[in-house]
C-alpha cells in the first residue's frame, strides 16, 4: 500500500465511539482498516497518541477565487479541512456575467488567467492543483446581475427563464448547487418565484440550496419560513447559512428558531444548517446602508453618498435603527485605501474618537475612501445561543471565509480569526466539554456534511471511500488566531492526506496538492 497510519485513535466520522486501528491507502482510497502491523507500505505514518478521523468538510466557504492564487490552502489544511463548499451567500467566482461584480475582497488580487463561465474557471483551478477538494456553487447574484444588471426590482418572466438558462449551463460544467444571500443587493430584491423557479433547476439534477437568509434578526423567523418554503415547494435540499440570532434583542428567537427547522425536518423535509464557533459575524461595513441604498452597484452608492441631501436620508435611517452600544460592536476588518490600513483591527468608536468624528461618520469615511470595499466584523451574537445552535444535530460546521495565509497575497488584509479556527476551535470545544462528545463533533465535520451534500464516499473513516484523511493531537490542538492578530495557523493537525497524497507531514506542509472539484456524485 501507499500509506499506511498506525496506532492511532480512530473516529470514523459516524458519531461512534473511537477505537484503536491502522489505516492502509492505495490509489487515493482506504483498503485497510486493522492491524497493520505486517502491512508493507512506501510511508508509514505514527500516531500513537493522535486521533485519525476522516478530512473535514467546511461547508460554507468563499475561497473560489483565493484558490487560484493561493492553492495550497494554508489556513484551511492546517485546520484539517480537506474539501471546500464555494461560491456561498449568492456570490461565486463564476460563471462572470454581463455586469457582474466579483466581491470586494477578491477585486485587487492578481489571478493567473482569466474567466469567464464555470468551465474557464475549472481549468484555471485544475491547473492551479489546489491543496483542497471544492465544491463550487453557483450565486443567485451571478445570474441576477449578469441579466439584470444591478437594478433592483423583481424580475419579470423573461429574465427568470433566461436566469434559469445560464443556471442550467453552470451546473452542467460543474456547479454543485444554488446559493442566494438575500440580505445584500441586488439578491434583497428578488421575489419567491424567481427563487423557486432557479432552486427547481437545480432540484431537477439534485443539487442543493443554500441560502443566507433575508434577516438573521428580527425578522429571523420569517426568513427561515421562506427557506423552508423554497424546500417545499421545490423538493430541493435546503442549507440554511450560518444559523443565528443576531442583536441582542433577538437572542430569545432562538427556541423558536430551532423548533421551526425541527419541524420541517420532522415532516420529512431534507433541510439542515451551519455556522461558525464564534459570537462575531464578519461582512462588508456597507451592509448597515438601508436597502433603497444599497441598489445599484458600486458607482451607484458611492453617487448617492456624495449626494448632501441623500447621504443625510442615509445616516438618518442608519442611526434611527441602532443605539450607541452598537458602535461599540462594530470592529473594522481589511481595508483598501493605504491610509485606512492603520485602521484594520480597531474598534469603529476609536477611529472616530481618532478623527473626531461620531461612529456614524467613521464609517461614512470608510465607505469614501475604501471604495465600499471595507470589511467589518460584528459582535452581536449569543455565545449560549451559539452552543445550542451547534449542538443540533443537523447542525455541520463551516467557517464562513475565504482560505489565508500568514505570508504572501493573501496575508495583507485583516480577516475575522474563524479563517484560521473555526475546524479546531470547535473540536478543541468538544473535548474540553463545552459542546457536543468529540465523536460528535467529528460527525458534524465529516459525514453529515458528505451526506447532506452528496459527496460519495467521503466523511467516513471506512474502505473503499477516498483517503481524506486527518491525523491529530488532541493535546496540542489549538487557534492562536485573535481577532486583533489573526494570521496565525491552528496547531495541533500533524498529518493530513488529500484523494492518498500526504499533503501536511508531521505538522509541516509537504508541496503535495491533489484536491479535485467535486460534484454531487463524488
């Protein structure tokens, strides 16, 4: 055999109790599970002391784009992440359409090449050999814009089939699924039935939904009732994104919140959810525009804002909607004007004291300057609420952000700490008994997201499924990634195997990159 783990402590990735066994690969998958002890093998690979579990699945992440120019993963393989669900909130590096915008993030970044369609972007990824499996979905935003532009209004009949044409030809070269984020414009725009006449597309090749949701607040579960919907109507598989209960004033939905998903799982609904270890969300800074605001794209906004008589509307609507104790929750992240750089990772209220400004005012600056393209985090999140809602049995991980790494191009920006953590973090959780028995939180990282994402045989330590496989220390697992210093990767993962190639070796990267796009069939 090519490979072969031995003495370690095995979690299968089923939710049942570990058990002491060897590990054989040949070929990119599992022949073996025993004792290997007499096994000839071209690597072994000791673990006495380490726990060996399938790779985990991070199922809502944006590193389509990053990928193509940081294809070894760094923040996400040290993590123990081995396949990448891409192209989440509504937005996807491709197909690129008509007027269509990449996100703000992406927008400065050298890329080796470029797309257009899902097929040119899978040949720049094949060629970039990612460290990773991805998974790529296709963003509601992509299609609305590259028809609509960036008006926001319904749709009308025409532009929904001609959404549903282009939806057809992504998933065909490749697309995994429909993702929608309905809180950003012009995605806020759209009405059910242009959502349930694309989700009944990608039902039709049994694909997936995936949705962030229209509020995450006060309206939460209103939003959740119109995801279940899309479910209902269509047949679809539905992932409801990073399930929360933001602002303090909501955290008491979240009982309700859960019996509603509880419900419709019950009824026979195949709808489950993710999120993040953390009590902190991390977008761009202009989600706090009114939505009338917020339409348009880039050029559009940035008019309005120059505008005395409309930025006024603007600031008054912002400020009606928020107290002074939300200001303090609001910490900016990256930013892209060179004199905003000093700014990345300071609370918004102590730039404005800086600029003598009101918060308000500051972020006003940061719109102007930075070209709309300032990031933010947000605390306002439950940490109780956040461990019930992981302790859900349907409940799988996913970090909500784009791969980093501590050097290079990608380790200029300041990101939220959950693109170095979230992996560990939550496991490190499970073991120090806050959260769920570590079995479990294996499970939620492995095969419930393999399962509810279709990804054949993988998320299962078993043979004849492919050797993603992750070998560590339980005692050493660790995110040193802050908020205020996050570029610094987990500790603690000291072997992982990607389709059988040892990718990180006795916790150091080894140049191996075999990762593949995968679809829903494997």
């Amino acid at each position: 055999m090519d490979i072969k783990i031995v003495g370690g402590k095995i979690y299968d990735g089923t939710g049942l109790k570990p058990f002491g066994a060897d590990v054989g690969i040949r070929d990119g998958r599992i022949v073996e599970i025993g004792d290997l002890s007499q096994a000839e093998a071209d690597e072994t690979v000791q673990a006495q002391g380490l726990c060996v579990c399938p790779g985990f699945i991070d199922v809502h992440s944006h590193s389509d784009a990053y990928l193509l120019i940081e294809p070894s993963a760094p923040s996400k393989i040290f993590q123990g992440v081995t396949t990448e669900v891409v192209g989440n909130c509504g937005a996807s590096a491709a197909p690129r359409l008509g007027a269509f915008q990449i996100p703000s993030d992406w927008q400065d970044k050298n890329y080796p090449g470029v797309w257009s369609s899902v097929a040119d972007y899978r040949r720049l990824l094949e060629q970039a050999r990612p460290a990773v499996n991805v998974v790529l979905l296709i963003g509601h935003r992509n299609l609305r814009v590259g028809v609509m532009g960036y008006e926001g209004r319904p749709s009308q009949p025409d532009e929904i089939r001609r959404m549903c044409a282009l939806l057809e030809q992504a998933l065909e070269e490749g697309g995994a699924g429909l993702s929608t984020g309905l809180i950003y414009a012009p995605g806020m725009f759209a009405q059910p039935e242009e959502i349930h006449a694309l989700a009944r597309v990608a039902a039709a090749r049994n694909k997936i939904y995936t949705s962030h949701m229209r509020s995450e607040g006060a309206r939460l579960l209103e939003a959740i009732d119109e995801t279940l919907r899309v479910g209902r109507q269509t047949g679809i598989r539905v992932e409801i994104s990073h399930l929360k209960t933001s602002g303090r004033k909501n955290w008491h939905l979240v009982d309700a919140a859960l019996d509603r998903i509880r419900s419709a799982r019950a009824e026979g609904l195949n709808v489950a959810a993710d999120r993040y270890p953390y009590t902190a969300a991390c977008t761009d800074l202009d989600v706090i525009l009114p939505d009338w605001a917020a339409e348009g794209g880039r050029e559009t906004i940035l008019a309005r804002l120059g505008s005395a008589t409309t930025r006024k509307k603007i600031r008054e609507e912002i400020l009606a909607g928020r107290d002074d104790a939300y200001w303090t929750g609001v910490l900016i992240g990256s930013t892209w004007a060179p004199e905003n750089a000093s700014f990345q990772g300071m609370k918004l209220v102590d730039m404005a004291s800086h600029l003598k400004l009101e918060p308000v005012d500051a972020a006003f600056h940061l719109f102007e300057t930075d070209q709309l393209h300032t990031g933010a985090i947000f605390f306002g999140m439950s940490e109780e609420n956040m461990w019930k809602i992981l302790a859900e049995p349907y409940v799988m991980i996913g970090s909500d952000a784009s791969i980093r790494s501590p050097e290079g191009p990608l380790s200029k920006d300041h990101p939220h700490p959950r693109a170095y953590g979230s992996f560990p973090f939550f496991l490190r959780a499970a073991f120090d008994g806050k959260t769920v028995e570590p079995a479990e939180a294996i499970r939620k990282m492995t095969s419930l997201p393999a399962a509810h994402f279709q990804l054949t045989d993988r998320g299962v330590l078993a043979k004849g499924k492919y050797a993603d496989v992750v070998a560590f220390d339980p005692q050493r697992l660790s995110t040193p990634a802050s908020y205020a210093k996050p570029h610094q990767l987990a500790s603690g993962i000291q072997a992982v195997v990607v389709n059988g190639a040892m990718t990180i070796r006795d916790g150091r990267l080894t140049g191996e990159r075999t990762g593949k796009l995968l679809s829903n069939r494997g």
